[in-house]
C-alpha cells in the first residue's frame, strides 16, 4: 500500500508559490467563472502554445467566456497532482462539465506552465481531443513547440529527471523486456482504460505495437520533483500496414520511489489514431493479453 504523500510536488518556496499560482487559475478565474481575476495571474508577453486559446491572456478570457462559460453550465477544474521545478508546473487535472443541453463531460488534462515574476508566462497543454468532437471541437493541425529539459534542481529533481529519461529511451513499445528495471510490480494505475501494476501496463503498450511497433518518443516538456515526474510528449511511427503516419500525443505523470515509478496518471490523445484506424482504439488496452517479458 502506498503511503500518503503530497500531490503538490514542491522542493523550494518559490516552486510552492508558483503552484499556487496554478492552483489560483483553475479555482478563481475558471471554478468561480470570474474572467477579471486572469489579469493579476498573467505576465504581459505571456505566450499561448495551444492555437485554441487564441493569443496572451486575451485570447485565454476569450476562450473561456465564448466557448466555456457559454456553452457549459458547469464547469469545475480539480487538480489531481502539480509538479514544480524551478519556473515550471506541470498539473494533472480533471475538468468536469455540463452542457447547456444536458450533455456532461469529464475529461483529463494536462497543462504545463512556465512563471516569470510570479506570474503566468508561458502555457503547453495535452487533453483528448476525442472528448470534445461532440461539442465541435477540432484538433488544431499544428503541433505545440517543445522546450524540453530543465537539467537544474535539487538533487532528488534530478535523479528523477535522469531516472525518467532513461527509462524513456530503454522501453519502447517494441521491447518491453526491460519494463520491470523501473516499474513495481504492484504499480498503481489511476487511468481507468489502463489495468493496474506492471502486467497491466505492458498489457496496454502490446496494444499499440501491431498498430505502429516504430513508436518513439520526442519530448515537448518534462518537469521533475521530489516524488514525481510528468511529461507532454508526442510518439511518431508509421502503420505497418499502409506506411501511413501515426501520431500518438501523450501526457504521463509518474510518482517514484528509490528511482522505481511506482504510480501513473495518464492520457493519450486518439484523433490521429482514430483517424488512421477508423474506429477508437480504447477500449483495446485493457483487453490485449501482454507480452511475455524477455
């Protein structure tokens, strides 16, 4: 059983505050639906990588009040774990809604944040976009620019970093031989699609590999703490079938202990994939028998 532990991730006060800051977003300005108090939380050249939202915190109030708040009666942001390093938080977050005709909606979202003075400065994000195609939503084309690393931090920050790059290149979802080298046994999964402990997760990149066994992985932004790690990433390969490309946008937040993840939240975004297969290929994770370790 895993101890109780923080899910607001921070080594220093700075990292704490600026989690907060987060924090302060999702409860003030979207739960309370109270556009004015955006203004003291941006920087003034904050800079927006996800088209949707349009530009700076103009863009941001624009967004929520002509899509979110219009078309939603309810909508509540809850933060499932923030991680802090330095400049940057990375939350892992549970939007629910309601729709104006009944419709709800409960989705995951990860967006990372980079701070400047105290204030918001700089915004990635990852969701499935497949969640919001009912409500006309489409995918934007483009593919948000990465700003990878941040190789400073505490020790614990960094070992975690290395522990968690490594553990990116060495497992791949061809070879899964060397999966229990990081991974407990007893993993705790908390995506539902996703069985629990290492055969479940093992379980789940079997799916993927007839599908596209090239995969692999180009990091947009990592963001290490003391207990956790999370990551936007996207994988690229090619169906083997058709040779046609398979994009796999992903977003994974990982707790460690004594350098072995030993919990998960994650989401994949499945528009590319949907696309290319023609079905959802959800509901397959949980289904595929998992390869046998080597």
């Amino acid at each position: 059983m895993i101890p109780e532990y923080s899910t607001r991730d921070a080594s220093t006060p700075e990292e704490r505050q600026n989690i907060a800051i987060v924090e302060r977003l999702y409860d003030e300005v979207v739960n309370k639906r109270d556009l004015a108090a955006a203004d003291g939380l941006f920087a003034p050249s904050f800079i927006q990588q996800n088209p949707l939202w349009g530009e700076g915190v103009a863009g941001f109030k624009e967004k929520l009040a002509g899509f979110w708040f219009a078309e939603f009666t309810e909508l509540r942001i809850s933060v499932d774990v923030a991680i802090a390093q330095n400049s940057r938080v990375l939350a892992y977050t549970t939007w629910t809604a309601r729709h104006r005709d009944g419709r709800e909606l409960t989705m995951e979202v990860a967006d990372a944040y980079r701070l400047w003075d105290g204030k918001l400065a700089e915004h990635w994000d990852m969701l499935d976009y497949t969640e919001l195609t009912k409500f006309g939503v489409v995918r934007p084309e483009i593919t948000q620019p990465g700003e990878p690393f941040d190789n400073t931090g505490t020790p614990i920050q960094q070992l975690n970093l290395a522990r968690v790059r490594t553990y990116f290149e060495d497992v791949t979802i061809a070879d899964l031989s060397r999966a229990h080298l990081y991974i407990e046994d007893d993993f705790v999964q908390h995506t539902p699609d996703i069985d629990p402990g290492l055969d479940g997760f093992r379980a789940c990149f079997s799916a993927f590999t007839p599908m596209a066994p090239d995969l692999g992985v180009v990091v947009l932004v990592m963001v290490a703490g003391t207990h956790h790690v999370g990551a936007l990433w996207n994988s690229y390969g090619h169906h083997p079938q058709t040779g046609a490309k398979f994009i796999l946008p992903t977003a994974d937040v990982y707790r460690i202990q004594q350098g072995m993840l030993t919990e998960h939240w994650g989401l994949v975004d499945y528009t590319y994939v949907e696309k290319l297969l023609g079905f959802h290929p959800k509901g397959m994770l949980r289904q595929a028998k998992a390869a046998p370790a080597g």
